[in-house]
C-alpha cells in the first residue's frame, strides 16, 4: 500500500513538468502582444511598451521564457501578473475561497446525492423514485447559469434570504447558494448512479446470503448493499473534487466570487503565462491526488481490491 | 433580512420626521432638500485597477476612478465637461505656448505634506521619463524636453517659487490647459518617490477622498476610500466615502443593486437593456457619453484607395442603416453619429457639411457603388473584424447584414479570439477589411477625439491615414488664439475626414447606469463616472 502510494506520487513529477511545460506552450501561442492589448484603443509609445515586454521576458523565445519561469519556481518566486501583483499572492487569495466553495459543493453533493439516491433504489418504480428521475433529469438538462440566475433572483433579490452576491471574506453562510447551484449537476448524477447500484447490488448474492443470516433489515441496507454501491459514487466524487476545483466559471461570475476559475480565465485572456501556469499547476496536482485518493478508498470500500506490490 | 431593512427606513423615517419637526419649529431656517447622512458610506461598481494606482500608470477606468477621487490636478470637470479650478488659481499665458501656472494656498497632500509647484512638476517629469515606461507618458510629449525614446528631463517645465510654476509647450496650444484634469496631471507627494511600487498600493492623495488605511485595497474584491479631511476644493464630497466593489460581470452587480448590496452601478448589462427603466423607475440613467465608436477602413488593401476608395467609403457609410441597429440591437443605448467626436464635447455638430454620408441612403449607396465598380470591379467578400471577447458580434453582424442587403455584396463579420490578437493584425497591417474601432476621451475637447487617431503618424492611428489637409487644420486649431476659432478649424478638419472617411463613425455609446432608493443626487459625468462627491444616501 505504502509502496504504491508513494509510485503514484512520484508519478506526479513528470506530469507536472509536461503539463506546465504545455500550459506554457499554449499560452505563449496565443494570438497578439498581450501587453498592447493592456491598454487597448489608448497605445502607449512603442518604447513604453518594449520595456514592460522586456521586463516579463515577453521579447525572449518560448524555452528561455519557460527557463526563466522554472527557476523562479524553485526559488519559490512563481512571477507576477502584468499588474505587479505576486502570482503566489494571487493564488492564496483565490485558492482558499475556491476550495470552501468546492468543498461545500461536494458535502451537499455526496449526502444529499447519496441519500435520495438511495431511498429511490429501495423504493425503485414508487413515486419518489419516479420524482428523483425528473428532478434530476431536470437538473442535467437545465444549464447552471440558468440555475444560478434564477436562484439568485429568487432568493436574493426577490425574498431576500441570500446576499445576492458574495462579499470579499466569502464567508460559509454566504456561499450556501452559490455551493448549491454548483453542486446541482453533480448532484444529480450521484442520486442516479447511487440510485442504480443500490437497485443492482439488492439483488445480488450477498445481500440475498445477509438476509437469509437473519440481520436486520437497516444492517443489510447500510453494511451489504450501501457500502458496496459507494464504489462507483466515490469514482465520480473523486473526479469531482478536481472540476468543482477548477469549474466553477460560471458559478463564480454569477456571484461575483473571487476565486480560481475566474482567475484563470482573466489571466488567459490577457495572455499572462505565469499565472495561468502556477494556477494549472496547482490544478493538476490536486487533481492527481483526488485520484490517488479515489483508488486508495477503493481498497477501503471493496474488500477485494487490495494493492499489492 | 426583510424585516430588518424595514425595520431600518422605519427608524430613519421617524428620525427624518423628527429633524424636520425640530426645523419647524426653529421657524428661521429654511426647509432644504433631505440632506444626506455625511458619514454614509456610497457603494458603487468597479473593476480591479490593471496596475499600481500612480495617476501616470492609470489609463482604463477601473483605475481611473481610484485614482479621479484620489488625487486631485490644476482643475477638475464638471459634470458637463466645463473646467473649474482646484489646485490651481490660475493658468495663463500670451502665447498659447508658454503658460504660466500659480497655485492656489492651503492646498495639501492627506499626510500634511503641502502641495507645491514642485509636486507637479516632479510628477509629470516621473510620468514622463522613458525608462519609468509609463502607460500614459505621451500625455507629456507637448512639453519642451520630452523624448519617446530616451531618458530625458522635461526642460519646458521649471519652478520659480513654491506656489509657481511655468510650462514651456513645443508649439501653441490654445486649449492646453483643458487636458489638465485628466488624472494623469496629478501632483505627488515626495514619499512617492521612495518607492513607486509600494506607493502605487497605498497611494497618498490630495483629493476628495483617501483610501481606508493601509490595505485598503482588497486586490480583486474592493477597494474603500474615505473622505479625505484635508481637501477642501470644489469637489466636497457630501458623504462619508466610496467603497468601490469590483464585478467581472455586469449582471452580478446588477443583482446586487436590485438585492440592495450595492447603491450606484454605472452600466446596464445587455440582459437588463428591456428592463431596468421598470426595475429601477427614476432612478436610471442614459445619455449620450464620450466614446465614439466606429469601422475603420485601411488604406493598403486593394479598392479602398484613390478615387475608387472614396466612393466605396460612402457607399458602405450610406449602407448602414444606424438608426435602425441602434433602436434594434442596442435598445437606444447608442446614439447615432453626427460627426467623430460626442455630443457631450464642447464644439459638438450635426450639421458638419458631408455629414449626410453618415445618413442610411439606399439609392445613393447603391449609385456611388457602381461608380466604384466602373473604375475596377469588385470582387470577394467585405469583412468586419472584431474581438469576439468584447460582445460585438451581434451589432457586428447586424451591421454585414445591412451592407449585404443595401449593395448586394457578400458582408461577413470576422471574429477574433481576444482583443490581442485583433490588435496584432491591425498594427501589422494585415487586416482583410473593415475593424472595429473605438475611443473614449481622457479630456473634454474635440483635439483629443481626433489628433490621437487620424493625426498622420500617431500612435492609436493603426491605419494609417494620412492627409496634408486635416494635419494641417488641427495644427492652425491647436494654435488658434480662441476656443471658438479652434473649435472652428477643428470642425473644418471633421469635414476632410467626412470626405475621405478614414473611419466610417457609427454611433456614440451612452452611459447607462442604475441606482438604489437609498441614495440621491446621483449625476452621470462627462466621463461617464457617477460624480461620486455629490451623491447622498438617505
């Protein structure tokens, strides 16, 4: 276990090096002088703008470019953005907030989610099983924006329940809304995925030779058949984590919440290489080790998956 | 949350019922207007500054509005345009070339630090200096010394006592003195020369407001201003400060004025174009603004030169049916153009002579068209090119559409991915057709909405106009001994552009904006920038 754990983590190094290194690459292809566009129909003389290229190593090839990058790195020096600012600054601004959002998101998403979805696979073809398919269906097919601007609406403006957009502390109660339109798609895949195992694995063998033993009804449900309907579900959250992480565009505009989607996306448009990096960095890394986390449950979960050497 | 607010206006209410009881009663004074609370805090709309606030760094608006409340120049603007002193007593000169500057007393920075004649001077030889490479230097290149390629001291500029100062131009510029209330021509305090960078965070002002303390800019969230007790210009605040929120959408911070988290927003989000006159009844805002917005049509691609190219010109010009895209598309949030500067500028025109070549005129569109092909025929497609990251496309295409139909010609729109890469196009002079174009004025005055653009040779004019005549005319105006001689030679040079159209001007985008019941006076400036110190909250 310990041995295979730490392979998956040195794995992460040369993922981390390609992918930067591509980040990179993608970025320095972008169309146009990023800094011209800085100042848009107002063109400072070319002399002005020559420097601050000069000065964000925008005048050197892409290699050179991504060496200068790199070093800084591992000086603990991730640059700056064409304002100035730290990008390491900037990361641990947005990455707190970003991450009570996601987390918030997955909390809602795995207990509501598995919940219903497990009442409606007891209950399969009874009228709340029949209500969570629409809802749900409901929920994957409407877009979050739309979600978002009418639960904003609704409860913001209209009812004045909610903050209608969330204020610079971005504290918990204030992201509820937003973590719930945020969670809504996923949401609904968990109540059908969780919904479909529980349904199958009623019918297996296992569940049948439980039940024969004599236990109760609630231990077959929660020990037997939940317990082993969590392995699919745990796949999904896992993969979850990392695009709640990164995903949240949408959801962050719409409430105007400071965080890393939003970051990432300014940063892309003006054509700022080091942050977009470090940000996409940081991205793959959780992303790797959700995973890493994802298969370490698997063993937990399943008794018969084990990893061996 | 409902109950509380409730609960609040029914406190102020009885509050307000009480003041005007114990003014009924004092029987001498007269009843004012509500006057506002001035320690209210007014929040308002913004977007997070693109670089250090130093006035000679700060050339788009999230910054600009920082940097307007924090710093105040010689003069300032009135919500008209029209110019009133503040640092300043007074700005002479007989020449138009060599200007005298006195400053007014008792003038000080908000860390005591007085504001004198070498404030200003010290400041503008920073703005101006190459190697500092300020976004805004070519504000200085009027001034004796000034060099785009080299580190050199602005000679024109010299003090001569601690509350004078003179100001040696290159040539005669008879309206010189209006350009100063942009905030590029703020003074600095000595500590600013310390360390820049660091100024930039935390700047020290000598305007109607100071920022909250150090850290009073939260980097992507807001940023909070005080009033600052030191100033005592023309622009009073009648509040207690500004906490400027930064949005990345529109409609989040639309939701927010009608959520009753944010009292001013100066724009409406497209979404809201059908609506917000019922959501906010009495309390909008849209009129003409200065930012002029236009295609400009290069000179280096085949049929768009000579005499051939003057035709096609007015032919496409004649071919867009203005009014029609700005009721359809815009909701009457753009006015039509008259002319390339705004309404709201001094010396504004609808009726320049060729102006009817900005008129939808099928016939004659058609006419001048064919007379275009029986010099060369033309063949392929127009094409428009814009940023598709700036919510252009629908106008963009509506207006291929109303070419299309009024020549018969295939009109496409061309979409780039960002404004960068639009831009690397236009600067390498490989457009296909027509780009989009726009400008908005740093200053109220006609010179600023035409020499930055058609000038031969200057620096926003990507393509490449040129002409003897309107360089010529915007030279005799800029010399011109009167306003209204200039402002005279300055339509003079409009009419040379209306004939070679270097720039097919399409409309003037208004300022729209919204605000909540509880605050008041709220006026929309020249700038399109709420005057923030007149406005009250209940």
């Amino acid at each position: 276990m310990l041995w295979y754990t730490g392979k998956r983590l040195l794995q992460m190094i040369p993922v981390f090096f390609g992918a930067t290194f591509l980040i990179y690459f993608m970025v320095f292809s972008l169309p146009g002088d990023p800094i011209a566009a800085l100042y848009g129909d107002r063109t400072p003389s070319p002399g002005v703008i020559a420097q601050i290229r000069a000065q964000y190593y925008l005048d050197q090839p892409l290699l050179v470019q991504y060496f200068h990058y790199m070093v800084g790195f591992f000086q603990g020096d991730l640059g700056t953005t064409y304002s100035g600012r730290p990008v390491s600054e900037v990361m641990a601004s947005a990455f707190p907030v970003t991450a009570r959002l996601a987390m918030l998101a997955l909390i809602f998403e795995a207990f509501a989610g598995v919940l219903v979805g497990l009442i409606a696979g007891l209950r399969k073809g009874k009228l709340f099983d029949a209500s969570a398919l629409v809802v749900s269906l409901l929920l994957i097919s409407v877009p979050t924006f739309v979600i978002g601007f009418v639960l904003q609406f609704v409860f913001g403006v209209q009812l004045g329940w909610a903050r209608t957009t969330v204020s610079g502390e971005a504290p918990l109660n204030e992201l509820i809304l937003p973590a719930l339109v945020l969670a809504s798609v996923s949401f609904a895949y968990i109540v059908r995925l969780t919904r479909a195992s529980v349904s199958d694995n009623l019918n297996a063998d296992f569940v049948r030779t439980a039940t024969a033993k004599g236990l109760s009804r609630p231990r077959v449900v929660t020990v037997h058949v939940l317990r082993n309907s969590l392995v699919p579900v745990v796949t999904f959250l896992g993969v979850d984590l990392g695009s709640l992480m990164v995903g949240a565009i949408v959801t962050e505009g719409i409430f105007n919440i400071n965080g890393v989607g939003g970051t990432v996306y300014k940063a892309i448009k003006l054509g700022e290489g080091p942050t977009v990096v470090s940000f996409i960095a940081v991205m793959v890394v959780i992303f790797v080790l959700a995973n890493l986390l994802v298969d370490l449950l698997y063993a937990a979960l399943d008794p018969r998956i084990r990893y061996a050497k | 949350m409902k109950i509380n607010r409730l609960g609040i206006v029914a406190i102020s209410l009885a509050a307000m019922g009480a003041l005007t009881l114990s003014g009924c009663a004092a029987g001498t004074e007269k009843a004012a207007a509500p006057k506002g609370d001035s320690k209210a805090i007014i929040t308002t709309n913004g977007s997070e500054p693109q670089n250090p606030l130093i006035p000679t760094n700060t050339a788009e608006t999230g910054g600009g509005k920082v940097v307007t409340s924090v710093f105040a120049g010689l003069v300032s603007y009135t919500a008209k345009g029209e110019l009133e002193n503040e640092v300043a007593k007074s700005i002479e000169s007989d020449d138009a070339q060599n200007w005298t500057v006195t400053l007014e007393d008792g003038w000080k920075f908000s860390n005591d630090e007085p504001v004198t004649a070498k404030s200003f001077v010290d400041a503008w030889n920073y703005g101006a200096l190459f190697s500092n490479a300020q976004g805004s230097s070519y504000f200085f290149d009027d001034i004796a010394g000034f060099s785009y390629d080299a580190d050199s001291e602005l000679t024109g500029l010299k003090v001569v006592d601690e509350k004078t100062f003179t100001v040696e131009l290159v040539a005669p510029e008879a309206d010189w003195p209006l350009r100063l209330g942009y905030s590029a021509y703020s003074p600095l305090p000595e500590v600013a020369f310390e360390d820049m960078a660091a100024f930039g965070e935390n700047p020290i002002g000598n305007g109607p407001y100071m920022l909250k303390g150090e850290g009073a800019w939260e980097h992507d969230v807001k940023i909070d201003l005080v009033t600052n007790p030191a100033y005592d210009g023309v622009r009073k605040p009648a509040n207690g400060g500004l906490s400027i929120v930064f949005y990345d959408s529109q409609d989040a911070a639309y939701a927010d004025v009608q959520g009753g988290n944010l009292d001013v927003l100066d724009a409406i989000p497209d979404a809201a174009f059908e609506t917000y006159e019922s959501d906010f009844p009495e309390r909008s805002v849209n009129q003409p603004a200065a930012v002029f917005q236009a295609l400009n049509m290069p000179y280096y691609l085949e049929h768009w030169s000579g005499k051939e190219g003057e035709l096609r010109r007015a032919a496409i010009s004649m071919s867009i049916n203005r009014d029609e895209i700005t009721d359809v598309i815009f909701q009457g949030t753009r006015t039509p153009a008259t002319d390339f500067t705004s309404p709201v500028i001094d010396g504004y025109s609808d009726k320049l002579k060729g102006a009817d070549v900005l008129e939808y005129n099928k016939k004659e569109a058609k006419k001048l068209w064919a007379e275009a092909d029986a010099i060369a025929p033309y063949t392929g497609t127009f094409d428009i090119a814009y940023n598709s990251d700036g919510g252009h496309q629908a106008w963009v295409d509506a207006v291929a559409n109303s070419i299309k139909n009024t020549l018969g010609i295939k009109a496409v729109g061309k979409a780039y991915p960002t404004f960068a890469a639009a831009l690397d196009d236009r600067d390498a002079k490989k457009l296909t057709g027509a780009t989009r174009a726009g400008w908005q004025a740093d200053y109220p005055s006609l010179f600023n909405f035409l020499a930055p653009l058609y000038q031969t040779g200057a620096g926003s004019n990507k393509e490449g106009y040129s002409s003897k005549e309107f360089d010529r005319l915007l030279k005799e105006g800029a010399a011109a001994s009167s306003v209204e001689e200039a402002t005279a030679k300055y339509q003079e040079a409009q009419e040379v552009l209306l004939k070679d159209l270097p720039t097919l001007p399409l409309w003037y985008s208004n300022v729209t904006g919204v605000w909540a019941e509880t605050v008041d006076n709220v006026v929309f400036g020249w700038d399109s920038v709420p005057m923030y110190t007149d406005i009250t909250k209940k």
